[in-house]
C-alpha cells in the first residue's frame, strides 16, 4: 500500500525491512499468527486444522511486500512449533513462507489495480501454491495424512481465504487504516 514508485520496488521493500515501525508490526503480526494458528485454533483429527493463522501472514506480505511477509511467516511458524511442542517441519515453514512472499509479490505487482481484485488473486493464490499444494506434501512426506484427508483442505481454505478476504478488503478500503498505513511506510 505504498504511495511512491520506489516502494513498488524490491529495493523499496528491502527497504521497509529495516524500517522500525513495519518490525514492530510484523512482530505484532508473528504473535497473532501464533495465537490464531496454534491456541485459537480447531482442529479435526491429526490433519485439519481450521484457523486464520495465514490472516498476519497475508497481510504483511501485501501490506509491506514479500520479504517481510516471508520473514513473518517463517519466524511465526518456528515459533510457535516451538511453544506448542510440535515437530518442526521444513516442508510446511517452506508453505507458510511462501504464503507470505506469494501475497507481496502479487500485490506488489498488481498494486494499483482494483484492491479488491489485488486481495482476491493475493490470498487465492497464495493459498493454492502454500497451503493446498507444500503444506499438504509437507503434511503427506512426514505425516503420511492420507490424500482422501488432505482433499478437505481445498473446501476448508476456501472458506478460510474468503473470511480472510472480507477482512484485509474490509481493511483497506478504509482511508484511515490506508492513511496510517502509507505514513508507517514512508517513515524511517
């Protein structure tokens, strides 16, 4: 959501890596992630877990670009296997990622075009490429989830990236939360 053409970059959202207000945003961000997708979370079986643990994920990545949306995705997925106890597994931390650099890239390049447009084909697919096809190899490789399991992951992360949507397009389509967006961006 940034204002100057510099910022529409990857030297612009290199950048906005190092600006400290999108760190302490993007920790906010990695926290929530956590919350959401680890305690918040409701899981059926071993396999499906239905949360909004992608929502921080998506928006940093469209808010400050794919390097920080990776970034946050990365280090929340890390962390919060951490807390939970749960096995780190390299295959999902690389879908969750990939969430996160997927979004920014999308948006960076679509950026202005129609926002709702922007949003729909960020999260749709981010969540294709992240969570339907790594994160169910990553789950098949180590977990050995049959597939008849993981093809309810394609009626789940559609509800789930369409909650997501109304969010972030609820979000952005509010001057306020835009103006105070753009003015964390162009700060240093």
């Amino acid at each position: 959501m940034y204002t100057t053409k510099q910022q529409n970059t990857l030297s612009g959202n290199i950048k906005l890596f190092g600006n400290t207000r999108v760190m302490i945003i993007s920790a906010l961000f990695v926290a929530l992630s956590i919350v959401l997708g680890k305690f918040l979370a409701f899981n059926i079986g071993d396999s499906i877990r239905i949360s909004l643990e992608n929502l921080p994920i998506l928006m940093a990545g469209i808010f400050f670009g794919p390097f920080v949306g990776g970034a946050v995705a990365i280090v929340a997925d890390i962390v919060g296997c951490i807390l939970k106890g749960y096995a780190l597994n390299p295959v999902i931390t690389l879908g969750a990622a990939s969430i996160g650099i997927l979004s920014g890239v999308i948006s960076m390049y679509l950026r202005n075009k129609n926002i709702t447009l922007n949003t729909a084909v960020s999260i749709a697919v981010s969540h294709i490429i992240g969570s339907l096809i790594i994160k169910s190899i990553g789950q098949r490789i180590y977990f050995h989830t049959p597939y008849e399991v993981l093809a309810w992951r394609i009626p789940t992360y559609i509800a789930i990236g369409l909650i997501e949507f109304v969010i972030i397009t609820l979000l952005l389509n509010n001057k306020a939360f835009t103006a105070q967006l753009n003015k964390i961006c162009s700060k240093r």
